[in-house]
C-alpha cells in the first residue's frame, strides 16, 4: 500500500539554513547538505528546500547547494522560492532537483505549468498555494509569500493547476501557519477529494496528533512541516512509529 | 568496470549518475552503438512519455542496439516500460524484450490519486537483482503506467491492484520505481546489478 509521506522543509539563505538550531547532533546545524543526510537517515520520505534570497549572487548559491545535495541523498526532493520562469526549472533541475515548486509565479502566468509539464513531465511540477480563509469563509490565495491577496478561490486555482498538468499541490494555510494547532484538515479533505492528484498539507504541524489527523480526515497524500522537526520537538522515527500505531501506513 | 547509460530524449539522468556516484562508479552517456555494446553494463533509464521516447529510439537505430545487448542491462521507470512489447500511452509499440504490455492507472476510488507517486511496498522478491531485499520494503515510484504482473514479473507492489514493481528475461532487468531515489534498499539494488 502507498505511504502517508513526512516530508521535513528547509529555509535556504545565502547557502545555509535558517531556523533549525537544534536538530540533533550536527557539527554544522547550518549546513543544509549535513541536514539533508541527517534528515534522510531519520526516515524522512522526501525534502522541500526553499530559497528564500532575494539576490542574484544567492541563486547561485542556492543553485549549488541543489548539487551537493542531491549527490548527497537518495530520497526525492523539492526545489522552491524565485522560480520565476522556466529558465529557473532549467537550472535546478540540471542541478539535480527532482521536482520544483511554483507559488507566485503560477497564479501570475499559470501558462508557465503547461510549459514545465510539457518538457518534463507532471512528476517534476508541484504547485504551491498560499491561501487564506477570509471572513466570509472564502479561501482566497496569496502571493508575494502571502502578502497580497490575489484575487483567485483555492479551489478553483488547484484544480487549474491539476488541468494545466501539475503532479502535486502543496497546500499551505496561512490561518494554521505557525501556530502548531494543527492543519487546515477540512479544506485539505475538501480539497483531496475534488483532485485527482496527490495534496501535500503545509502549516500547522505541532504534535504527533496532528500529523495523524491531516491524514485520517484531511485525506491528505503527506504531511510538510519545519520547525517541529528543526528544533527536535518531534523526531521522525518516533512520529513514524507513532502513525503506524495509528494505523496509517507509513515506510518505517 | 564500464558502464554505459543509454543517451535518448527521455529526462534528466543527473539522478542516476549521481546514485552510481554515491557506488563509486563513473558511467558514461552515450548513443554510440559501440560503446553501448562494449560497456559491461548497460542503464537504460528515464522519465518522459513512451510514444516520443520510442520514436528517438528508432530514429537513432537504438531499437536494435538495445535489443542486440548480451551484458546485463538495467531499465528503470520509462526504461522498464519501453522494455515491454506495447505501451497503452500513445498506443506505442516498444521494445519487445518482455511479453508484457503496459497499461494506464484506472482510478477505482477516490483516494487513488494517479500517477502513483511516492514510497509503495514490494512483494514476492525474487532474482539476484533483489539479493538483500525484505518482503515489505519500500521503494519510490513516480508513475501514471504500469506493466500488469506477468511471467517476467520478479517483484510486485499493490496501487488499485498489484503490477509488476520489477521485471527480468535473460540479462534484462527493469524497475518500475527509481532505485536511485529509494533510499538504502534502492542503493542495495543498484549495487546488485553492478555486481551481476
């Protein structure tokens, strides 16, 4: 049977990682390749490293840590942040990232996943969506890193993106980022259930229990969460053993 | 040892160099017919879709290189599938190495999500290929086609029904998941097949 996935994510600036000081033993809790073995010998199914620089001379940074790590680890993994056109799929891709992830750039020009799909497939493209669930009970998607409301429905948008040839949506909930309440279970259920593709929850992993509801009610394919895994609050062997108790089948 | 990765229009292979890298081994990307030939090992890995993959194949007289190889050659993902005689995706015919024939995921429920991404569990392991290998562990798959369980099948994984995780006839070998990408039991099979 298919696995729930864990999928730990990785802030990248300027070649070193952000948050995560106290994550196990490491010598260099700031070197993302150390922390990408690390993770991976922990049973992590999959990472996500986002580059989260702004500048030119950080891109190629960050280019170069995708090398290193991926002749590092063998587990899957996921490039994002400042992927602006296709040329920057090139790149990242030749460095040796399986797939990459598309936020803003997509919702303003989703013709950009035709083109990346095309050229490498469904499996290469996930699209990550910020989205806020407004008042009136509307989930609205953001862009600039959820700063400024775009103007299209979550819903409507993944399923654009699943048309346009999209392999996986990374789904983020603004309303349960950071706050380790839990994920946004109901719109991610909801969400699952209207796609044909796998859904990856994001934002609100504070407990085991959590982890275990998103994927018994939230019908969600994986699970992606950061800081409870960067400051050892849960470790992924324990979290695993825990959700095969659970009866959710995971890759021990 | 030499080892040769078949140099077609079928993905990105950087992942593969960098497996047999971690194995303390150089392969070499070629569509030379001789080198090919002369290479003690043969990879034939890939992601893409079969009809076009199948037709760059054909074009560049690869076809019948392949299928001339005596040494052990190790298909993966797409690799496996062309190895097979027909493919259901753009009604291709492909290789012929394998009776088997490949046929598209049918969704039966709504949590079968195609393509069938992510870790999956092999049964009935069988064949040096899988030397090491446990009932139950788990590999990586990324795929929308699969080849049904059949006389070559050397190992199967259930996604709406069982199918062949991995194939083997003579020296050809296949997976349907990327041994490159699954971790230590993926590493295991990959130094499998170098010292078949």
């Amino acid at each position: 049977m298919l696995a729930k996935r864990i999928i730990p994510c990785l802030d990248i600036k300027d070649g070193t990682t952000v948050k995560g000081t106290n994550f196990i033993n490491l010598r260099q809790a700031g070197d993302p390749v150390e922390l990408a073995r690390a993770y991976s010998e922990q049973g992590a199914d999959e990472l996500v490293f986002l580059d989260i620089t702004a500048s030119h001379e950080g891109r190629k940074t960050f280019t170069h840590v995708v090398e290193q790590v991926a002749q590092a680890i063998n587990i899957p993994f996921t490039v994002g942040g400042g992927i602006n056109e296709a040329a920057d799929v090139d790149r990242l891709l030749a460095a040796g990232a399986d797939k990459v992830s598309l936020n803003s750039a997509a919702l303003r020009r989703p013709e950009l996943i035709d083109q990346i799909t095309r050229a490498y497939g469904s499996q290469v493209c996930v699209v990550a969506i910020d989205a806020r669930q407004e008042e009136d009970g509307y989930w609205q998607c953001y862009v600039n890193g959820g700063r400024v409301p775009f103007g299209k429905g979550l819903f409507e948008w993944a399923r654009e993106a699943q048309d346009r040839g999209a392999g996986e949506i990374l789904f983020t909930s603004m309303n349960h980022d950071g706050v380790k309440a839990g994920f946004a279970n109901e719109a991610l259920r909801q969400l699952s259930d209207s796609l044909s593709i796998p859904v990856i929850a994001s934002g609100g992993a504070g407990t085991m229990q959590h982890f275990r509801d998103t994927f018994a009610l939230g019908h969600s394919s994986a699970a992606l969460a950061a800081s409870v895994f960067h400051f050892g609050e849960i470790g992924i062997p324990q979290l695993k053993q825990y959700l095969r108790q659970e009866n959710i089948n995971v890759r021990l | 040892m030499s080892i040769a990765i078949v140099k077609y229009n079928a993905g990105n292979i950087r992942s593969v160099t960098n497996a047999l890298g971690r194995l303390g081994v150089e392969a070499t990307l070629t569509d030379d017919p001789e080198l090919l030939q002369r290479a003690d090992k043969v990879l034939f890995p890939g992601q893409g879709e079969a009809g076009h993959a199948m037709a760059y194949l054909r074009e560049h007289g690869l076809d019948s290189v392949i299928r001339s190889l005596r040494q052990p050659l190790l298909g993966i993902c797409i690799g496996q599938q062309l190895l097979c005689r027909h493919s259901e995706e753009g009604d291709t015919d492909c290789l012929g190495i394998f009776s088997e024939d490949v046929v598209r995921f049918r969704p039966e429920r709504q949590e079968d999500k195609v393509p069938h991404m992510g870790w999956n569990s092999l049964t009935h392991v069988k064949s040096p290929l899988m030397a090491g290998i446990s009932e139950g562990e788990f590999v990586y798959f990324v795929h929308s086609f699969y080849v049904p369980v059949g006389e070559n099948t050397i190992a199967t994984t259930d996604y709406i029904q069982p199918f062949s995780a991995a194939l083997h006839r003579d020296n050809f070998y296949a997976t349907q998941f990327h041994p490159e990408k699954s971790g230590d039991a993926g590493h295991r099979i990959l130094k499998n097949f170098l010292e078949l």
